[in-house]
C-alpha cells in the first residue's frame, strides 16, 4: 500500500498530525484538572481547535476529565445555541448508562423549553433540537438552566468537567446581554472549567480585558504565537522520515521562513514539498511545491486584492518588498511611494483586523496570512 502524505491541513491536527505544543498542552490539561477557566487568543488556522481537541483527547483517555465543546460559530440563534449544549451535556458528559429516551428527557425535564428529542433510525443516536418562536425569556431561562447542568452531572458522576465554547467571540452576536447571563452562572461553578476559544483579538480582548464586561478578569489567558521553529523544524523532519523520505535542517528551515512557522501554512506547504519528492527533498522540489500552493491559494488571494482599497493594496506591497517593516515612518513612507501617515495607519488597523497583517514588534508590521507575502511579490508587484 503506497505511504499516505504525513502532513494534514485544513482539519483538526490529532495524534501524530499534531505539532509540538507541549508547554501549552501541558497548562491547558493542568487548567482543566484544577477547573480553571481560560482563554485562548489566537487568529484563524493557528491551531486553537487541534490544542483543544488534544487536551480532551488526553484527558478523557486518562479518565481526568470530561469535555463537552460547542462552536458558536456554527450558531445563529439562541434557539440553536440550546441545541448545541444539549447535545454537547448529553453525548460528553452523560454517563452511557444514562443514555435511555426515559433518561434523556428527565435530564432536560427542567428546563423552560423542552428539547425536541429524535432518535437517529441507523445508529439509535439521540438528537435535540428546540423550535423557534418561543418568548425571549423562555428560551434565556432554558440557556440558564443549560448552563447549570454540566456542574450539576459533574457532581452527579463524581467528575471533572469542561466546557468549551470555540470562537467565542460570536456570542455577541446571538444577544448581547448573553455574556452576562452566561458569567453570573459560571462563577458559581469553581469545579467546571470554561475554555473560551477565539479568532478575533480585539473583540475577545475587549471581552476578557474591559473592567466594564462581566468576563472582566474572569479566566486565565493563553496565547498561542507561532510554534518555535526548533520545534517545528524536528516535527517536519520527523514527519518526513516517518515515511521514508529525508529532508535536512537547512530545506526545513527554508520551509519555515516562507510560512513564518504558522502552523497551518507550514502543513500545507510540506504537504506539497512530501507529494513532490521521492526520497530526499530539494531545492526544486521545495520550488515546485510552493508554487503548487500559490496556485491553489490565488483564487483566495485575487479575492482578498480585489476587494481592498487602493491604500491596503499599496501597504501590502511594501510589507512583501521589506518585511517587518514600519509604514508610519517618513523614510519607509517615501521610498515605498505610500501616502500621509493618517492613511496608511487607517489602512494598516483595517489589515490587522482582517488578519492579513500582524504587529511585529514596534512600530513594525509583517504580512501575517501564510504565502500571501509571496503572492503579492510574485503576481501584484
């Protein structure tokens, strides 16, 4: 059977696919175990879902815990947001012995809004779903007593318990009076741990870092950066001899200045690099398979550029000529041809919150989306 490629992208990295965060595991696990809640700040693709995903995995295999996740980003409603819990209390931190109809229904008989509950004909699989139309107060008594249950099962089964929320940040959207609701139950419950997860940075630190939100100092902060390239150099190096091939430190390393050590971006362009080589990797196969991976991201990249203004298209052409660098600066400014400095900061806040340019130290910015540097220096200079 001919060798699978190593390198995975796009999905949750689990068991060998995972690189190297050990320090931060090790703390996430040890913050579960002691019902500690946390926040993890991180941008998109960085590897906020797999570090979870490991720790429950870890966890739930040791007998430590018990991990129960929702994505709001998939919830548009608070209607579906119940739906969500539910499923979650139900199939993560419900006993199996527990798992009969007559069970699961005395399990939610205390909420305002009962759950619609339909079992699944080819697997006998409980599913739970709650209508919409129902009084605003119905449906947030119905959330509040949700968010009392996992505490209550955890005492129940003599457990552990987390709860995850990922993007988090999208609870804003649902109502914005849901922070509150959700804190004041929370903070009763010393023996669960809430791990909120989020990809926008300015409105998770506005939840977590305002005196005047009621997460204010609520729950330890994490922040996940780039994973050091020693790191990542032996994981890809690993990876590759995994399967028979060899790259050495010098072609790893050439990886990893293309994609900055961003996790995803770093998977996706040794996927290539593996699908390109027979037995040792080269410079021409590196080549290859970055170009393979410009291509597959142009359609995404001629969006992006089509869509900004004029002086984010100029910003980004500067940072792909001289990285790291600072645009507010008269020097930078002219030899760049870039307008006033009132502009260009105007532009560089709108990249940063689009996530296609991060800080880079003071004053300095970096093209932060994976080959986007690249693109522009190869197709839109």
């Amino acid at each position: 059977m001919a060798q699978a490629n190593p390198f995975n992208f796009g999905d949750i990295a689990l068991d060998e696919g995972f690189t190297d965060r050990e320090r931060d595991l090790a703390e996430l696990e040890a913050d579960i175990r002691n019902g500690q809640n946390v926040v993890v700040f991180a941008p998109r693709r960085h590897g906020k879902s797999s570090l979870i995903w490991r720790a429950a995995q870890d966890l739930i295999a040791r007998d430590e815990a018990l991990v129960a996740q929702v994505d709001l980003m998939r919830v548009a409603t608070k209607e579906r947001l119940a739906s969500k819990l539910s499923q979650a209390i139900y199939d993560s931190i419900a006993t199996p012995l527990l798992r009969a109809r007559d069970r699961a229904a005395r399990i939610f008989e205390s909420l305002r809004v009962r759950p619609v509950v339909t079992v699944e004909p080819m697997t006998g699989n409980f599913s739970f779903s709650f209508a919409a139309g129902h009084e605003a107060g119905d449906i947030d008594a119905t959330l509040e007593r949700l968010f009392e249950l996992p505490a209550e099962l955890a005492t129940e089964r003599k457990k552990r318990v987390a709860v995850v929320f990922d993007e988090f940040q999208e609870v804003i959207a649902l109502d914005p009076r849901l922070p509150a609701l959700m804190r004041a139950v929370f903070q009763t419950q010393p023996h669960v741990a809430h791990v909120y997860l989020g990809s926008k940075r300015s409105m998770m630190q506005s939840l977590f870092n305002d005196v005047n939100e009621p997460f204010w100092r609520s729950a330890r902060q994490m922040e996940l950066g780039p994973i050091p390239a020693p790191e990542f150099r032996r994981f890809i190096q690993q990876r590759f001899e995994s399967t028979g091939k060899r790259i050495d430190e010098r072609l790893a390393d050439a990886i990893l200045a293309v994609t900055g050590c961003h996790p995803y971006g770093t998977q996706e362009l040794c996927y290539a690099v593996w699908e390109e080589t027979e037995l040792e990797v080269t410079d021409a196969a590196v080549e290859r398979a970055l170009d393979r991976v410009l291509r597959a991201e142009n359609a995404h990249f001629t969006y992006v550029w089509d869509t900004i203004p004029r002086t984010q298209r100029l910003v980004l052409q500067a940072l792909a000529a001289q990285p790291a660098g600072r645009p507010l600066s008269d020097e930078y400014r002219s030899r760049h041809g870039l307008p006033a400095a009132s502009s260009v900061q105007r532009a560089i806040g709108q990249l940063v919150d689009a996530e296609l340019v991060a800080r880079h130290g003071r004053g300095s910015y970096a093209i932060f989306e994976p080959f986007l540097a690249e693109w522009v220096r190869r197709f839109a200079a």
